[in-house]
C-alpha cells in the first residue's frame, strides 16, 4: 500500500533542486579530487622506489639510491654503495653542501674516520679499501620546512685528494 509523502509545509518541489552554482561547484570538487588522486597514484606527489644513480670508472663502481621526489617534513633514506676495482689508500666521500641544504642528516653508517670540509664539499674519510671489497653507506635524513622546489649537488668519490667519479643529483621537493 503506497503511501504518497507529502513534503513539510513551506517545502516545494523547487527547493529539492541545488542552484546551478553549487551543482558546478559538486562537480568542480569530483574534478580536482580525482586530478588529486590520480596524481598521487601515478607517483607524482613522491612515494614509489628510489632510483639507483651509477657511474662506472676504471677506479671504481659508484651507485647512489636515493628518492628523486619528497615531501616537505618526510624521513628519507640515501644508500650509497662503493666498489673499488683498485686498491684505495684513502677513500673519500665528498658531498656539495647545496644537495642537503636544509635537510637535516639524523645518521650515517658506518661513521666516517674523519669528517672535515674542504674543496667546496663535506668530505668524509673511510680510510684504506681493497679492491673488489664493496663498502656499503647508509644516510638518514629528513626534509626540514623551508625547503621547496628541491636541491641539486653532486656528490664524488675520492682516493685522497684526487677525484675518481662523481655523479649529479637532483631532489624535488613537494608541499
């Protein structure tokens, strides 16, 4: 048995309807959010696999793993793997301070011998290493506030003073 409803008094048929700015403005939101999201799922607001950076030189093999795109406030993790292909007497990691300007480095493992700055770089000491033995790096780091846009640096791999390979990094960094 069908009842028919009757609307309140005072309510008519025309106040069921949204005016048509607040329809354009439901659909505007559906629009953004899905923008939102699909961004978001196509890895373009960060997340993902790190990308591995190698260069190969007669010297050595040096890979860096780190994210390519942050978030302002994030942890982040930057491996570094060296493998020697010749004996070294000094095996330095030089950094450019502009790759980690505003980021702050909660740890480095293993610890370097000597830390120091020299050559535009922070330069980090691990003493003698034998060829074919690979020396594994692992830096922990989060992105601070001020940051946005990104850094860019190179970060090289020394015997002493003399340079045997360098690579070219980049981190985006979004809100």
């Amino acid at each position: 048995m069908g009842q028919e409803r009757t609307a309140p008094d005072g309510i008519e048929q025309r106040h069921h309807r949204l005016p048509a700015p607040l329809r354009r403005a439901k659909l505007a939101s559906l629009i953004v959010t899905t923008a939102i999201l699909g961004c978001a799922v196509l890895g373009l607001t960060g997340g993902g696999p790190s990308p591995t950076h190698l260069v190969e030189t007669p010297a050595a093999r040096f890979e860096v793993t780190t994210a390519s795109v942050l978030r302002s406030g994030l942890f982040y993790e930057t491996r570094v793997r060296i493998t020697p292909r010749r004996p070294f007497a000094d095996l330095v990691l030089g950094i450019e301070p502009s790759l980690w300007k505003d980021m702050t480095i909660n740890s480095a493992i293993p610890g370097a011998e000597k830390e120091s700055f020299g050559g535009g770089m922070f330069r980090m000491s691990f003493g003698p290493a034998s060829a074919g033995e690979p020396i594994e790096l692992k830096f922990d780091g989060q992105i601070n506030p001020p940051l946005f846009g990104g850094n860019a640096g190179r970060m090289a791999l020394f015997d002493g003073e003399a340079q045997v390979a360098s690579l070219q990094l980049r981190t985006k960094v979004l809100p």
